[in-house]
C-alpha cells in the first residue's frame, strides 16, 4: 500500500553535487513540475561498500531546491532519500550518485 501511496504522488527526485562548492541539492517535483514542499526530509549519504564514510547532511530550502552541505571525495556514492509529503505520506528512494574527481 505504501508502494502504491508513493507512486501516486506522482513525484521525480533529481539530485545534483557540485563538487567545488560541496553541495548536494535535491530537487523534488509533482507530476505538472511544480516544487513539493516536503513536510520532513532525510538523507542518509555513503559510500556503497562500506559504512564509515556514511553522513546525514542537514538540507535546507531555498527556492523549491534542498541543498545540503556534504563533503563527498570523488567516486561511487550512494543516497537513501526519507521524504515526508505534506499529507503524510512516505516517500523512499535509493539514488547512486557518481562524484567526478
């Protein structure tokens, strides 16, 4: 049921890092590609063979997009999204992420 709750939101996640400035921005969108305004929002960040470099960045945010410092070193990372939706309903996704050194 939760499965199908998500699906029906209907939303897109894209992600991005920049490496220079060391942030990671998340942007979630509704199915017309407006901005969601998540009721709750957490990330778990590491790498996908081990656990000591794992990380919660805190996310603020700004114009629609949440961005989130992270200290992310070049290579294969991956992000385990927790978002909330304003009616309470879960939203989970797993995201590999590549770093370009």
């Amino acid at each position: 049921a939760e499965m199908a709750a998500q699906k029906a939101l209907g939303w897109q996640l894209a992600e991005e890092y920049d490496l220079k400035t060391g942030e990671l921005r998340l942007t979630f969108t509704d199915a017309t590609g407006a901005p969601v305004q998540l009721a709750g929002l957490s990330v778990l960040v590491g790498r996908p063979t081990e656990a000591k470099d794992d990380q919660k960045p805190d996310f603020v945010r700004e114009a629609g997009v949440y961005v989130a410092r992270a200290a992310l070193a070049p290579g294969k990372w991956m992000l385990h999204v927790e978002a909330l939706a304003a009616d309470g309903t879960p939203y989970r996704q797993r995201i590999d992420l590549l770093v370009e050194g």
